[in-house]
C-alpha cells in the first residue's frame, strides 16, 4: 500500500486506493500510490512488478485527475513513462498553456465525472500558478461539453467501471447525467 503518516492522510483516499486497486490491480496490473512529491504514472520495471500512478501526498483530487490520465490511456501509452505526454511545470507561458489546455481537456472533464461520482467538489486547473495564466473561457467550456458528450456516448471503459464504484462507495451524484457539466457549476 502507500506510505505516509496516515494519522494525516484523508480516509477517503484511502478508501479510493482501495476500490481502484480492487479494480485494476489484478486486470490491469496497476496500482494507486499516495505520497508522491509529483504526480507521475511509472509502467512496470525490474524494480517494480506492477504499473504505478502516483498522486499527490494524499490529494483526492490528485488521485482523481492522474486516474482520470490513466483511464484515457491506451495500451501503448501506458507503457511509457508519465504516459509520454508532454508537460511543462507551472510558469508557462501563453502559448504553452494553450497546448497544456489542448492536452487537458479529456482528463479534466473525465475527473470532473469521478469527483460528481464520488460526491467530490471538481475545480478547473489551468495548473499554472506561478505564469498568472488562468483557465481560459474555452478552455473550462471545451471540458464541459467534453464531460456531456460522455453522458451521451460511452465513457472509457475504466472510467466507467470506476465511476460505478464510486458512487457505490461514496453516494456521489448520477455522473452522466449532462445538465451536471454547465460551466456555471463550477
């Protein structure tokens, strides 16, 4: 399991490692690490058996956003080292973060389906705090309608099966419901 100081450590994190790992440890031989400095993804090596996907100290929407990575990632992708995806650390500038939001829009919308699954507050991240470039307008909509399109047509796999448990587990909202993925709920 993860390391750290549980007397700090969120409980519902723990809970969501646990009903990931029940998902995926055993198919997809992935597991959910707390503690990380970064959030990475790692594919198995000699020093490891399994996948890791690492989040953020014990940051439920951490966890939530690198799943969310993880769910759109196809085979080949999860092969590679924090997916292959390009990633440029916070003080972007203008036009990195127009390629950051281009990238974004897919993992921020399927997180923001998780977090209304799992009954958790979703926040927009333009991830760029130091550059003093927010979130752009079509930016935070482009997430929306992404996160209604899955209300119509079929989410990832995995996503899917995760947001099943996670409604199970924490009594979220029904997630594919469209009218959740107005830009004024944010």
């Amino acid at each position: 399991m993860s390391s750290g100081n549980s007397e700090y450590f969120d409980p519902r994190t723990w809970q969501l490692i646990d009903i990931f790992d029940r998902l995926f440890a055993g198919s997809c031989n992935t597991r959910l690490i707390a503690m990380g400095d970064e959030p990475v993804y790692y594919p198995a090596d000699d020093a490891f058996a399994y996948h890791r996907l690492v989040f953020r100290h014990d940051y439920f929407s951490s966890a939530l956003h690198e799943i969310s990575h993880w769910c759109i990632a196809g085979p080949e992708r999860r092969e590679q080292v924090d997916f292959g995806y390009w990633y440029q650390p916070d003080g972007r500038t203008e036009a990195q973060q127009q390629a950051f939001e281009q990238v974004e829009v897919k993992p921020q919308a399927l997180e923001w389906m998780l977090s209304n699954a799992a009954g958790h507050r979703f926040r927009i991240s333009a991830d760029n705090l130091s550059g003093g470039i927010g979130a752009s307008e079509a930016f935070v909509e482009a997430v929306a309608q992404q996160a209604r399109y899955w209300c119509d047509m079929p989410m990832p796999t995995r996503a899917a099966q995760l947001a099943e448990a996670l409604v199970e587990s924490f009594g979220g909202t029904n997630y594919s419901q469209p009218h959740q993925y107005d830009v004024a709920r944010l």
